[in-house]
C-alpha cells in the first residue's frame, strides 16, 4: 500500500472509531506523554503600583456585600479564561473597605489570605476574629466558616488589600468542590483572638488534641514572628545558595503543611544576593514584601518591588537577585506533587 | 446611577482590568466555587462486542513496533479531545498479536494493565517479565522501564487485549510528565518469573527491605488469587448492601493503594442483587470480568456484559444490578481525593 | 581532708539522702549509663530430643483444663525465676492433647504460637477457629477473646505442641497488663475457617476497612506458603551473606509488623551455608523448622536440630552455619527498639 | 492419686523440668496475667524545702567534675536501689555551682532538665548553647553531645538545681543503652544562641529539613512561652475537669513528643480547683513550678508547694487540687505505652 492509501485508509479507520469514542493513541502519544513537563502557564508579574489604582477603583464598581469577595482575579496569560495563575492555584486581590463585611461562607477550596496593604481588618474562622497586619499569612481552611470584616473609618478602618491564594482550579480538575452560605453576614464570635495560637502555636498542643484535619489549627501567622526568624538565621550565617533563607510553615499539629493542598514559604535574600537557578515541578506565586530586586524566570527576567505578584510555571529556572535586602512570601502546590509521589527538583 | 449605566461602567472598568490581566471574581465566584460538583464528563458504557472488531482491525492499520503502544483511547463524551475517561483518568483498550512487542520505556505516569481477553502474552518491568491471563491486574509504576510482548503464533501466542488505565490527564494538569525512551526494543530479563511476588506477595517481606516509593512491589494480582478470595467471602454470608463484595488491591509493603494516584477494586455480585445507591468525589472506570447486569449512573442506565467498560463520573450515584453471578474490576483516581482530604461520599 | 575521712564523710551523706529516698548518682553511673549492652540474659539452646518425653509427661501431670494453659516456659538461665527468655520476651511449649480445650480468656499481653509437633488442634481467636500444622505461625492479638483445642482421638486428634511467644515480661515492666476469662470454655464460632484470610491475605483488603489497630487481621500464616517464597527466592539465587534468604511477616493492612511489640521471621539457610556475624539491640528467639547445623553466640557454639529453641540477647553477634538445608523460625521485641528509635545492627 | 501425693509428685516433676531451665506456667500465670496493673512502685512525694540543704550539701560532698553529674537520684521507695521513679523513668535533682562545668558526653538515654531552681546557668546540645532560667524544660536528645556549665559568680553566676528525667531504667530493660565520653570537657560552641529556635520554633521549619530522627529539634522550651500560653487559655475559659488547662510539649517538626520515650506536659489549676479522678497505664512525674495545693493517688494524699517532685504509678487514680493558682510540669513513659497500642486511660 502506498503512503498516501495507507494515511486514506487510516483517516477512514479513525473516522470509524471516532463513532464509538475512541481514538488512536499513537497519533498523540508524544504529547499525552511528554519528554518533560510542557506548561501552558507562562512566567508573569503584576506590577502593584500600577494595578493600585485599579484596585482601588474596584472598591467604587461594586460594594463587598455586593460581590460577596470583591476580588481581582489574576489570571496567567498562558491561561486565559481560567481564573488560574497556574493550573492547580488561584490568586487574586481582595480589596475590603472601612465598615465593609465580606459575608460569611464556606467551600472545600482551601484558602490563604497574605496581606498586602493595611491593617485593622479581620478574618474570622470558626468563630474566633484575627486581625490582619501586612506580611500576615493567615488561611481559611477548607469547609470552615470564613467572613472579613474592616472597621468604620471612625473606628481606625483603612483599606486592606490581601493575596487570596486557592486552589479553585485543582477543586474543578477534581470534580470536588461544594459550597454553602451561613445564614447570617457574620458568624457569632465564640472565642477570644488568639485563642487558637495559644493552643497551638507555642510548640505545645492540648492534650487531649487528637485529630485526623490535617489543615493546621493556627490559622494565623503573624509576620512579626516569621520575619524575627528570618532576621535570626541571617544573622548566624545561614545563606543558600539557592534560596537565601527559607523557611516553610507548618501546620503544629503535624509538622506538615498548613493545608493539604498549598505549601506556603517566607524567604529573607540579603542586600546584593544573587541566586543559583533552580527548579521544579510544583508551581510557585511570589508576593514581594519587603525590598527590590529582579526575578528570572526560564528566559524571562522581571524588576520587583514591594506588593508584586509572580508566577512561576512548572519546571521552569527560576533565580533570585536582591538589590535591597528584601523578603518574598510565596505559595505553591508542592503538596499535591509531594502527596503523589511526583515532586521533582533540580539545582542548578 | 441607572443599571444600565452602572453596567456600561463595570465592563468598562473589566476591560481596563483584563489589560492588566486581571477579572473581576465575582462575575464568576458561582461558577469558580460551586455548591456542588458539576462534571464535564458524563456516564458511558463501551460495549466490547460492539468494539472487539474495531480492536482486531487496528492489528491491521498499524503495528505494535510503529505505534509504540497499540491503543484505541476511550474517550469520554463530555471531555472530547482530551484523550480522557474523566478528568485525571486515562482509559484505552490495547491489542498486542502474536510475535509482536511494544517497545520499553519509562515515565512518570502511573499504569495499570488488566487483562480482558487473550493470555500468553507478558509484561516486563525492572527486569522481570510476568505472564498475562484475563482477570489479571498488572501495573507499571511510575518511572520504572516497562516493555510488553506476545509469543509468536508457532509458541503459542494468541491476540491479546487489555484495559489500559493511566493517570495521564492528572499529569498533564499537574505539569509532571516525564518520559524517556530505553535504548532497546525489550530490556533484558534479571528475574525469574514470580520473584516480585515471593518477595513480597505472601504477608511477608524481605528482612531489610526499606523504601519510601509508595508505589507495590508486587507488580501482578492474579486473577485465580482475587477470585478465590471473592468466592470464600461470598460463601461466608459477606454481602454489602451497596457494594456486594468488594476488595481494594493494596502495596503489601505498606497497606496502602497499589499505586499512588489510582486505587483498584474487584467486586462480586450474586445473581440477583440490587445494590443501593452510592455516590464519591472519585470517579471510576470499570471493566466487567464475568456476568451481565444493569448499571445506573445518575438519570442513566446501561446494560453491561463481559468485557464492557464504564465509568462513573464524580459525585454521579451508581446503582449496579446482576443478572448472574458478575465480577467487576474498577479504577478511580481515589488516592488523589483521599491524600488531599477531598474524599466524599454519600451511600443512599 | 583525707581520703578516708572524705569516704567517711561521704557514707554519712549518703545514709542521710537516703532516709529521703535519694542516692548519688555518682556511685552508680557507670553502671546505669554503660559503654555499651549488658545483658543478664545470656544465650542458651533448649534441645528438642531430651524435652520431648517431659513436655509429654507434663499431659499426665495436669490436665489442659485445670492448667488453663498447660506450657512449660523456658527460662533463661541469666534470668532466674522470672519466667523470660528475654528482658522483654516470654517463651514456652505448650502441649494440648486430643479432646483438650485450653479455655477461652483475653489479655493485654500479645501472643504467637509457633506449631512444633502434630496437626489438627485449633486456635480461635474474634469467632473463628484456624487449623494448625507444623510451622505455622498464628497470632492471637492483644486483647482478643482465644482458646484451642485438639479434636478427640476417634476425630484424628493427636498430641499438638507450639512454642508460645509472649511479651509478657515487658507488659509486666510496664505495668500494662490487663486480663479477662471468657464466661465459657470455648468462644462461639461466628466466622468460617480462613474468613480473615480471605480478607486480607491475598493482597487485598475489604474496601472499608479502616481500623487504627496495629495488630494484624491475618492470624494465621501457614507455613506451606511462607515455605514456598522462601523455595523460589532462594531457586532464583537471593542469599544474603549474614541472613540467607530471611523474610519478615507483615500485617498486610499496614506493611508493618504482624504485633506491636513482636517481629517474626522465617529464613532458609542452604546445605553448607556459613553466615557471617551480626548483631543488634533486639534479642531474638529461635525455633528450628528444618535442617541441623550451628549457631554461634558470643563466644558460645550450639549445634541445632529440628524444633530445638535457642535465644540471642541483644546486641551478642550471632553466626549461622547449616549442615543441610534448613528452616529457622524467629522472634523477637525489634518493634519495640525501632518504635524508641533505639535498634542498632551491626553486620561484621 | 491423693492430693498429697499428686502434690508431691508435681514437685518431682518441676524439679526435673528446672534442670533443663523450664518451669511451669499454671503455677504462675496469674501473676504473670494479672487482671490489672500491680505496679510494685508506689506513690510518693519529695518535699523540696526538706531537701534543699540536702541538695545544697552536695555541692561541698563532690564537685561537679568529678561526679561527671552531680545528681540526687529520687528513688522510689517500691523500686529500692534501681534508681528509678517509675519502672522505665528516672528522676534525680542536680546541682551545678557557680563556675562548675559537667562535662560533655552522649548516651543512647534520652533527657529533659526541668530547672527548678537558679538561672544563667547553660546546657549544651549540638554545639548550640542555652541559658536556662527556672520553668524552662530542655531536652539533651538520644546520642547527642550535651555538656552543662554556670558562669562564676563575678560573672552572676548562682547555685542552679533542676529536675533530670531519663529513661536510664528502661534502656536497662531493653538492653539498649551506648554512651561515650567527648575528649574535651566542653564541646566547642558552633551556633548562636537560638539558633535552633528559630529554625523551628516559630511554626515555620527551614524549607530543605528533612529528618527520620523522631526527636524534637528545638531543646529549650522557654517558660515564659509556655507560661503565657496557659494565662491565655485560662482567660479564654478552657477548664477540664479533669486536668485544668493542661498542654503537652511537641516536636514541632513532627506534631510528635518531644523525645519518642518520654511525653511532657505543663498544666494550670486555678484557684480552689477540685479536679476528678483520672487513670492511666503511663507513669508520671511531676515537679511543681507554682501554687500549692493537694494530690491524691491511689489511697495516699500528699500536699505539693514549689518545687516539689511526686509520682504516680501505672493505673492509680489521680486527683489534683490547687489553694492557690498553681502550675505543674510532668513527664512520663507515654510514648513507650501509645508506640506499642498500651496506652489506656479512665475518667472517673
């Protein structure tokens, strides 16, 4: 037969396949099954002070009670559409206003809040208040009840402007996603803040604790405490080469992850640092705290400042320079690769 | 400001924020955050007599050595061109004829191979080669070099067809796949035929044996072996309401699934059970060993006899129902749910 | 002050501390703190051929029944009078006689029975009854219902002895021993033979097992298919030079030890085969299965023959030599050194 | 046969089996099997006020050089001349004086130093040194290098007494125990003061930590943390009836106990708490930090003020009652009883 009957009779065979639903794995068995990881994710940063005024803006094109969470979805220009910043992770900027209450739900997605800007806010998780201050991490886990709340202006409420990091995408690939709204605006308050980091947080935990959640039962953490670790290893000389000093949250009760799904990492890079290349397969979001510096991300390089969101794809080198001393928060889905035996890394 | 106007200026304000890359969240929290899952993929049922000239003449339109894997990919109606059964699942029926070989690689996908019609051809991975019958599970794990080859007509060898499940979508949305090619068509036998399961098959395990790979030792179930142990249980009064009898596959090192990312089952229904109504986050292909009955998916119901494959898509209630004495094997991605606390279900 | 006078005035300190029950550490902290292991128990052989005549008589010098259980514990001559073979580890032959029932009674303590001579008793343990034969090795957990008993001479019943392997003196050191008697001699019968083995032992588990208990659901491994991994191990050449070929039972619903405070192992030493010296902190006894030849201890030479017992404190180096092929049966406390993080092994 | 007669036989018999070391088990099975724990220690309290000068004394009876470790061994008044509080703990009070160093070695026995009394004096671990101030719990982890020293007194130094528990009678048990002498007294300093803490004690751990070693790596857990964690709860309303507000110390790597043999906890009884009585299969020491107040174990009642040790045995109800607020520190074998499934508990 000749080459060209041959591809006539296949395409007719494929049409007859096609019937049944099926189809021929050997025309896509090289893209099926990659040399390597081939994401549609691109590397991206947002600038903050040019989206400030934007987020601002939102603040007068709908009320928070009105959008529920009045949030500007960050979404990868490698995935348009999709309300993703990388397949399996969510971020966004929420803004709340003085006196506004974004009201009180829950879902499987879990969430993390990294404030951005102001302070006073809170967010409350099963019926205990945290107030929110910049460099913050604090999570609403998942199928927990969660509303945000800003004080009156006359009261000390200012603008609050957090990253919402979610794992919305990776709830949809898996089909898992429930939600529920609270009959009310607010839940009651039913404990005194820091009623949770005081059982939990100070490398004690109650007694009789037992539980099979391994979302961590601190659900806030101060920046004050991380960045006074930070200052403290830097001090005694801890510096990789790779990373600077890098410290990972953990959930107190498990030594794991704060929540199944996302890892959270605070980084501290001295004045003049210049990273090794590095990467890996999980996903990474970067949210500046502190400092400038520039961010090369496979062939790509970015200037960052204070309050910039990044992203870097699976597999991609990523390398760190600072210009100042300057401190990165980020979260990723190490979790899931790691759950499934799927993580891999490389240092350059 | 009037509705309209108020609309005008929302999408205006969208188009200055999509320049940014940026959406507004709450024109899509209900979508991005539903009360419950909405699957794109929908019941379905191949019916294999229906299939099984379509699968014999693919033996006709390509050969094992040019297709690499000789496949026809099942596709799932609600998720057309993704080569997908459901979203992390992979399914696709395999011929391999006598004298033929399907050449060795590796990567990082997860595969299951269970034996639906034919025996005499065999499976290598890490160097031991195992002999496939009709009801066996065989895997391939994770990054370990697999090869597939049939014996030629004059030795015996007759057309054999497996179901072939990977956990391909789940890679590509989670940007880990990575594959290499062996240098050699088949890799050469170290083992004896059995020596994986001596090891590791018999509720006992090699003194030092030490591993921190999730994935079974034991890379084939035999058929007679799970059958044996179904009729024993079903002779003992065994009976489940939902299920009738039903056995996971478990790594014998560790108690857990055999693999990471795909939990395995096989179940016995007594001529004339009705089982109850039962509903999960996973989703799950099953392939009908022995018997014929009824299943229904949601508002759907399919007859099924030997050598059908279906699959149930997540949080869809299945009921199954049995003419005679039937024997069902199932995949579902259940270790993904379960590892990242996603796992629900509901028995009705 | 003089040495004497400092003695003296020494004694008189330590006389006064010691009216309120207080010593100086100083005196004894070598002893307390050593360089390294100082087993009391000191390694001993027990010789099946001249015990067997008074394990029979001891069937005419009190009857099972009145015995509750009718065994003849072994005692380490380094430990007098307290009824251990080991610090942690009691063992005894146990001899039952047709028409016998030892009765029905349950305890924290953890037992094996290690069949040496004669068929057909029966162990129940959770309502159901498991033939024994030689080399079997059946658990009867912690805190489960148990009794045996040996069917009557016109029922083919002849005189059975095992060698039981307890925890009973580290229970006794850790003041956890709890004890109850069943109202009847014999517990009813609820599950058919082999119902247990059919749920967990073929690699497969029921799909809603979960249980928190760390015993295994298997309890009965019989010897013919533990003597069949071992033959095809050693046919496809494993021999380890210190071990032979050497496999641990496994809980197959954990991968874990089979109890949590015992190891068992069974191994296969060939004709000829002249191990080399090991060591380590678990102390380990021995029941010879098949097979003569030698084992070194310390500085101590036994030969062994076929169901002679022989013990290994911890951390003497042991060697084993075969004059034909043979079967060892072993256990030891090594959960409980690996669970304290304190198991040391030496291979020299 | 007459009673006599078969009673004088049986002796025969016995002696006849004690030549071969066997004994027969239905002479001591009750003993062996007891219905419950017949703990052979027994309740006790060390009234530090009567033993401060006794404490104090030692100090002029030996230096802390050539003690190695000027230590005061408690000895349970049931357990005489094995150095131990509990079966498997050892308690003991030591003394170092101003300008005195203990010098450095490392042993297999785990330790925790509960200070008592005096501050500024430190201990070493790893080449990390910390000050140790009264109410600190510090661990001096299995097979780690640990020296203690107090500055002299031009330099503040000043008489400091704390509370060893080891698990010294345990590794007994187990034939378990190793130790070695470092060449120098003390073992060069390498890291900051806090070092440690800040790698893991903040609720973050550094993001390439990866350890299989289950002990705790921070090693001073600093009262006033601790402390201020209790004031909270207290003030939040968390009151058991049982234990007041009572916290356990965890490895923060892990969620685990400090050290895998000995579980430490600190509680907090208000003022004119009554509690109820609770038992357990652990065994306890506790060293008052604050308050005075009453305990009953068993049949005994004792009066504790600061600084006081007292013990409770396996299984013998407790009941805790405070005049004034009050706040104990304990530890006990717990790990050792919940690794191996013995862990049980009564709330009466």
């Amino acid at each position: 037969m000749s080459a060209n009957a041959r591809s006539e009779s296949r395409e007719a065979y494929y049409a007859q396949i096609a019937d049944e639903n099926m189809a021929p794995l050997w025309e896509s068995l090289h893209s099926l099954v990659p040399k390597s990881p081939q994401p549609q994710a691109v590397p991206a940063l947002w600038k903050y002070a040019k989206l400030r005024a934007l987020i601002m803006e939102s603040g007068r094109v709908i009320s928070a009670e009105e959008a529920v969470r009045r949030v500007l979805v960050l979404e990868n220009p490698g995935l348009p559409g999709k309300s993703s910043l990388t397949p399996n992770l969510y971020g966004g900027l929420q803004l709340i206003l003085p006196g506004e209450i974004a009201p009180s739900h829950r879902h499987t997605q879990s969430a993390l809040r990294f404030v951005v800007e102001g302070k006073g806010a809170w967010t409350a998780v099963d019926g205990e208040r945290t107030t929110m201050h910049p460099g913050d991490f604090i999570i609403t886990p998942s199928w927990t009840w969660h509303d945000h709340g800003n004080p009156a202006v006359e009261d000390g409420g200012e603008p609050v402007v957090w990253l919402d990091g979610l794992d919305i995408p990776l709830l949809r690939q898996l089909d898992a996603g429930f939600a529920e709204n609270y009959p009310e605006a607010t839940q009651p308050v039913t404990r005194v803040e820091g009623d949770s980091f005081a059982r939990f947080g100070h490398n004690m935990v109650p007694v009789r604790h037992t539980s099979t959640n391994p979302t961590s039962p601190i659900f806030s953490y101060p920046y004050d405490r991380s960045r006074e670790a930070l200052d403290i290893l830097h001090r005694n000389g801890e510096l990789d080469e790779w990373d600077g000093v890098k410290l990972r949250y953990v959930n107190p009760a498990t030594g794991g992850w704060p929540m199944p799904t996302m890892a959270t990492f605070m980084q501290f890079l001295p004045k003049g640092f210049k990273g090794r290349a590095y990467r890996s397969t999980d996903s990474t979001v970067y949210s500046v705290v502190e400092g400038s510096g520039t961010v090369r991300i496979g062939d790509r390089a970015f200037e960052f400042d204070p309050r910039d969101v990044f992203v870097v794809p699976s597999w991609q080198a990523v390398q760190l320079e600072a210009d100042s001393d300057a401190v990165l928060f980020s979260y990723s889905d190490r979790p899931v690769l790691a759950a499934l035996n799927l993580l891999r890394e490389a240092r350059h």
